[in-house]
C-alpha cells in the first residue's frame, strides 16, 4: 500500500511526469524534424498523428481499466486476482489492437479522402498512418505491463521504457526523414516509421523489467496469468467507459482540427504548433492523473475513505504548482516555445497570442482532473464517460458554432478549451458531492 506522504505522492508521479515528457518528446521530434522539412509533411503529422493516438487512447483506456482493479485487489490483498487480470488484459488489448488496426488501414484512407479540404493532405496522411498504425500491436504489450507497474506504484520502470522510446526516435528521425548514412530519405514516412520502430524498442524494454522483476515474484504474477472470462467481464465494465471516454475526446478534437483545416492551411499550421506546445502542459496533468487512480483504488480497497479527501488536496496542490512553471513559461516566453516546434515566421505571431490566451485553461484542467479521476478511479467508469459525453458535446457545438458559424478569428476558436474544461469540472464535483460513490463495488 502506498502511504500518504508528498515525498510517496511525488515518487509515483514524477517518474509518470517524466515519462509522458519523454513519450511526448517522441511527437515533438516527429514535429520539429518534419517542420524543418515541409509544411506540408508537418501539418500531415499532426493531423495523423491525432487518428494514431485516437485509437491508441482506445486501448491506453482498457489499460487504465486493468490498473484501477489491480491496484484495487492490492489494497484488498487479493493477490491471486493480479495475474488474471494481467493475463486477461494483454489478450484483450490483441483483440482491440486487431480491429483498430484492421479500421485504420482499410477504412480511414476513403473517410480522410471525404472529408478532407486539401486533396495532397489527405494524401500524406494516409501515407504516415498507413505506417503509424503497426504501432498499435507494440502498444497493447506495453500498455498491459505499465498498468501492472502504475498500479504498484512502481513507475520508474515505466520512465526507462519512455527513455528508450524518446531517444531511439530521435536518432530514427534523424536517419530516415532526411536520408542520412546509407538510408534512404523518407521524409513523412520516415518520421511514421521511425516512431514506430522506438514504440517497438520500448515494448522490448517493458518486457525485460517485467520478467527480472522482484514484482513478478511477490504478486505471483505469471503463476495464475491466464485468459479468465470472469476478469474479463470486469475489465470490460471497468475499462469499456475509459476506453471510449479516450475515444470519444480525441475524435472530438480530431474533429476540431479538421474543421480549422477546411478555414484554412495557415490557420492549421498555428493550430498544430499549439497542439504540440498544449501536449507538454498536459504531462504534469498525466503524471498526477495515474497517480489518483491508483491511489484511489488502493484506498477504497482498503475501506479507507477517509483518506480520499487528503489524497485529492495534495495532489491537487502538486499539480497546481508543477503546471505553474509551465505557464510562466508560456506567458513570458511564449516565442522561444514555439520557435522550437516550428521556426517559420510568418506563423510565430498568431501562435504566440493563442497560447498566451490559453495558457491559464491548463490550470483549470489540471485542477479539475483530480476530481474527475478520482470517479474513474473508485470505478464508477461509466459515470466519468457520462461526463466526459455531455462535455464533448458542448465542446463540439460551441466549435461548430465558433467555426462553421461565427466564423471567428482562429485565437477565438480556441476559447472552446475552457468550455471543455469548465463543464467537465462542473460535473465532476457535482457528482462526487452529491452522490454515493465510495463503495462501489468492482
């Protein structure tokens, strides 16, 4: 059981932290690398890219699934349950990963082809996820063991995992998008297959810690690993909420983005250089979101509810100061940031008034997040993907309208962050305030 201390809180979180800025660094070199190489390669990636990680949020939800019932059985001491789960989630991510990948490569050429303004975009989208989504297979290996080590509270294997994906990409990018050495230059492509390459490497990596690892022993893990249909059904109702809670969020800003595009190629351009900046404030918000799940799980497993309130405070205050450096950052020198992701002039002045205007809805979210995971992490999954419906809802009108409608400049289009954002907080506290939530029972 993990205790209540900062310096533990902090010990789960950071390595979490560190390990999405590392993950993240793997979009920002495909980023900074294709900016230097084509505008046209570069909005490419950032369009694509978004379709890659909305199914991969499909699977990373049946993960955070698999980690809220492990940490559960910890704190109930149920060890026996440990290995199914882990068992049961790795053939589900196959089966999932098997039908997203099925979708991406047959399906998602002629829907980008109809829906797209820019005929050479969907073009070069279609070629970058055409390899991007062999990923999917390396992500449901890696996925099932990092929900074993963050319900454990042992995140540091996760960070080294995150370190060998960061730094193989970087190298890869290098290699392949210009054609260095005896490689070819590849440009978008290379960037595509790059990234996949160093998820494989990281795959690789997960797979050695896990089988020398002391944790293997203690909970028994591969002596009761299996397929078990009763775990099974509990994954599903845990994980199926999260998995389209992830789903559903990231084709709503896939959505977003597809519009901005149909403005425009410059106002798409800003929006991606913003999307890559908005990635970095998130990693705080990632790192401490693991972090409430499984201390949350771990407590009400316990029968310990008095400690929920003191969990949420703490981390809340953590993450309010972590996100704090960000903003100062983005406030004061929001040129250098963006002047990293994409050095064209011609885009750095609207990029700069978007992100200072935008800057504070990290804070919110980040304050706001505790709440609403701390719903996913008592297990009432299907009460958070309620909340996160009605919010992508209102999200989705108020773009249409800012959009399609009012046709606003592109820095008021971004307003609708703090919408999503405020709605999905509001609903967060009012439920948890207002209903039994403490003992539901997975």
């Amino acid at each position: 059981m993990l205790d209540l201390r900062y310096k533990t809180i902090l010990s789960v979180a950071l390595p979490l932290m560190i390990s999405s800025f590392i993950q993240s660094i793997v979009m920002l070199t495909d980023t900074a690398f294709l900016s230097r190489y084509s505008t046209l390669a570069f909005d490419a990636s950032g369009n694509g890219g978004l379709l890659y990680v909305t199914t991969f949020m499909a699977l990373a939800g049946m993960g955070d699934g698999s980690q809220i019932l492990i940490a559960r059985r910890i704190g109930q001491k149920n060890i026996g349950a440990i290995g199914r789960i882990f068992g049961t989630s790795i053939l589900t991510h196959l089966l999932l990963a098997g039908l997203l990948f099925l979708f991406l490569q047959n399906l998602m050429p002629a829907l980008l082809h109809s829906y797209s303004k820019h005929h050479d975009l969907a073009l070069a989208q279609v070629d970058f996820i055409s390899i991007r989504s062999y990923s999917l297979f390396f992500a449901m290996i890696s996925l099932s063991i990092q929900a074993f080590f963050f319900a454990t509270g042992k995140t540091w294997m996760v960070l080294i995992s995150a370190l060998v994906t960061a730094s193989s990409n970087i190298l890869l990018d290098d290699l392949l998008i210009f054609g260095k050495g005896s490689f070819p230059e590849m440009g978008l492509e290379g960037a595509a297959l790059a990234s996949t390459l160093a998820d494989g490497l990281g795959m690789v990596t997960l797979i050695l810690f896990i089988l020398f690892s002391k944790l293997r022993k203690e909970y028994a893990l591969f002596a009761h690993f299996s397929f078990n249909f009763e775990s099974f059904k509990e994954l599903i109702k845990v994980g199926s909420p999260i998995m389209f809670q992830g789903f559903i969020a990231l084709t709503t800003w896939t959505v977003f983005f597809t519009w901005i595009e149909q403005i425009g190629k410059f106002e798409l351009t800003v929006s991606q250089n913003i999307r890559a900046i908005y990635f970095l404030a998130f990693i705080p918000i990632w790192g401490f979101s693991g972090t409430t799940k499984t201390y949350i799980s771990q407590y009400i497993g316990r029968g310990d509810f008095d400690a929920l309130k003191t969990i949420q405070k703490r981390i809340q205050l953590l993450t309010v100061l972590f996100l704090s450096t960000i903003l100062l950052a983005a406030l004061f020198f929001p040129e250098q940031l963006i002047s990293k992701i994409n050095p064209e002039k011609e885009y750095l002045s609207k990029s700069v008034d978007i992100l200072r205007f935008i800057s504070v809805s990290t804070l919110l979210f980040g304050f706001v997040s505790v709440y609403f995971q701390t719903i996913n992490g008592s297990g009432n999954t299907v009460v958070s993907f309620t909340i996160e419906v009605i919010s992508v809802i209102i999200y989705i009108v108020a773009s249409y309208i800012l959009i399609k409608v009012l046709k606003l400049d592109i820095l008021w289009i971004w307003s609708v962050e703090y919408i999503y954002f405020g709605v999905m907080g509001a609903l967060s506290i009012g439920y948890l305030r207002f209903f039994d939530w403490k003992k539901k029972v997975i």
